[in-house]
C-alpha cells in the first residue's frame, strides 16, 4: 500500500513541477506586437530572459495589420513567408514552446519584417541562467530613435517682468515660456498605432503654444507627414495637402494659433490612427536667451529607450519549490 501511495505522490509532484514551471511572455510587453521604432527591439527583448520548454509567448497586435509567422531560420534571415512552419492571424496569438531548440517568428506583411518586426528565441528543456539568444539577421540601416520630449511642466516658466513703481499699478504680461519640441508618440514614434486613439490620447493634456515643434520619427519609405485640412482629417484623405514630408525627422514649427491636423498618407495608415489633430495657443513663446544657462538648466537627453530587465521571474521560484517537492517525494519512497 505504502508503495502505491508513493507512486501516487510521485505523480503528483511531476505533475505540479510541469504545471508551475511554465511561464507566459508578452512579447514586446508594452509595445506588443508591431513594426518597432527600433529594429533591434524584439532581440533587445529577448535577450534577457530564459524560455523553457511549457512556456508560453503571447503575440498582441492589431488583426488585419499584422499576424504570427513561425518560419525557419534561413527564413527568418531573409523575411521569406513563402513557406510558414504556422501562421496565427488573430490575436492574442499565443504560442506555447513545446520543443528545446531555436524558434523564429516573423510578420509576413510586406516590409514588417525587413524593418525589425522579427524575433528569435532559444528554448531550453531546464531551466538555468538567461540562455545565449540565436543572432539575428544584418539590422537594416538604423532609423532615429525618439527621445521621449520633456512635458511642458518640466521646464519652468520664464519668470514675469516686475511691475514698473508708479502711482497706478501696471497690469504684468502673460508670462511666456521657451519653445518645445515634443517628440510625437514619444518612444512610439510617427507609426501605425495598436489603438486608432494613441495619438489623440498622446496629445491630450499638453499645451502647444506659437513657436513650440513637432518632431516625428519614422522608417523612411514606410510613412510620410501630410499637414491636411480638417475635412481632410477626417475623411482620411491625402489629396492637395497643405505639406508634405517623407524624410524622418520631421520638425514642423507651429507658426500660428489655432488648429493643426497631420496625417500618414500610406494606405490604410490614418484610418487605422495614424493622425493627430491638435490646438495651438496665442500665446508665443520666447526664444532661448542667448546667455548661457547653468547645467542645471539643461535639459538632458534621454537614451534611447530599451528594454528594461523583467522584474524576477516568479516561475523560477515556482521551478524550485517543484524541484524540492520533488526530492521529497524520492525520500519518502525511500523511507518505505
């Protein structure tokens, strides 16, 4: 009896040491799934954490834009979808590791993958220390990175003239502020958005003032900037533009008050949100003082935005207290 008991007890264990040792990633985490800013994003992703075999990858992105495409390496090496190992169009799309080895996944939509919508991870059957992440092809040529642009409250305002002494007190000008440049969709860049509101989402709570730039970051050949009417905007239409820019960045200074509407000619591209519309204020603001300010009036730059390493991995934990159950298990039976 004591036998069958420590069978039993043994099964159990396997059982919970296969069930918890299974982690779920989201690859891209916040980005999700899409053409990157950076055509080293999902490698830089990967390359800090471990797959195990029970694993399970979680593909967010936007269907009928974008699908999962497991190919070969050689495959992956060149963006050829030709022949796929699996496609998976809806998402979330989730894919769970089955096997050790290397795995490969690509966007099949014309130019993703060449532009850094690619990823390659290695599998290992135990888990251990980050394993070596598989290369990945020849990036193409880099593309301007957005550097996240400063919220107007991060600069303090100009302070106001005093008033001149008289007998009468003199009314203080509306005190003016430095131009901004803010970076559109910050570390998003100028792309074809997850959500058709990023971009009325990334522009609410901000003040844009006469003098003030837009910068947009994009892949050259891949978007545009077209300065449009509002009947345009909202019609989605690129016909006679106001302007139009196709080489990333694109700086556009608000010259004057009122309101500003740009949109991506590419096909599909602003009916899927890639457009923004925004207000602009009187109130001008001040040029630079050309005296030179103290380095604690500098704005930095900001580094490029990358992955940051994931919070400790609860299934690691998890792995262990499986193992221990385990070796338990073993002593027990050994014990009878």
């Amino acid at each position: 009896m004591a036998n069958w008991t420590t069978i039993l007890f043994l099964l159990v264990a396997a059982a919970f040491c296969r069930s918890s040792s299974a982690a779920t990633y989201t690859v891209g985490d916040a980005l999700g799934w899409t053409v990157p800013p950076n055509p080293t994003v999902y490698s830089d992703w990967a390359s800090t954490k471990t797959f195990v075999v029970g694993d399970i990858l979680v593909f967010n992105f936007a269907s009928g834009r974008h699908d999962v495409t497991e190919v070969t390496k050689s495959a992956s090496d060149s963006c050829n979808s030709t022949n796929p190992i699996s496609v998976a169009n809806n998402s979330p799309a989730r894919i769970t590791l089955t096997s050790a080895g290397d795995r490969h996944f690509i966007c099949s939509f014309p130019g993703h993958c060449s532009n850094g919508q690619t990823l390659s991870i290695t599998v290992t059957s135990t888990s251990s220390s980050p394993a070596p992440q598989p290369s990945s092809r020849p990036s193409p040529s880099p593309v301007p990175v957005p550097v996240p642009s400063p919220s107007p409250s991060a600069r303090s305002p100009s302070p106001s003239p005093s008033s001149t002494p008289s007998s009468s007190p003199v009314p203080s000008p509306t005190p003016s502020r430095e131009p901004m440049t803010y970076i559109v969709g910050d570390s998003f860049g100028w792309n074809v958005p997850t959500s058709p509101t990023f971009y009325d989402s990334w522009a609410q709570g901000k003040t844009f003032v006469v003098g003030d730039v837009l910068e947009f970051n994009f892949l050259i050949q891949r978007h545009d900037v077209a300065k449009v009417t509002k009947d345009n905007y909202a019609s989605c239409s690129g016909q006679s533009p106001i302007s139009l820019t196709t080489s990333p960045p694109v700086k556009i200074t608000l010259s004057e008050p009122g309101e500003h509407f740009f949109i991506c000619t590419f096909a599909g591209h602003c009916s899927f949100g890639q457009k923004l519309a925004i207000n602009v204020t009187g109130g001008t603001a001040t040029p630079p003082s050309s005296i030179a300010l103290p380095p604690s009036d500098t704005v930095p730059s900001t580094p490029s935005p990358t992955t940051a390493p994931p919070p400790p991995n609860a299934a690691a934990s998890l792995r262990a207290s499986a193992f221990f159950a385990t070796f338990l298990a073993v002593a027990v039976a050994l014990f009878y």
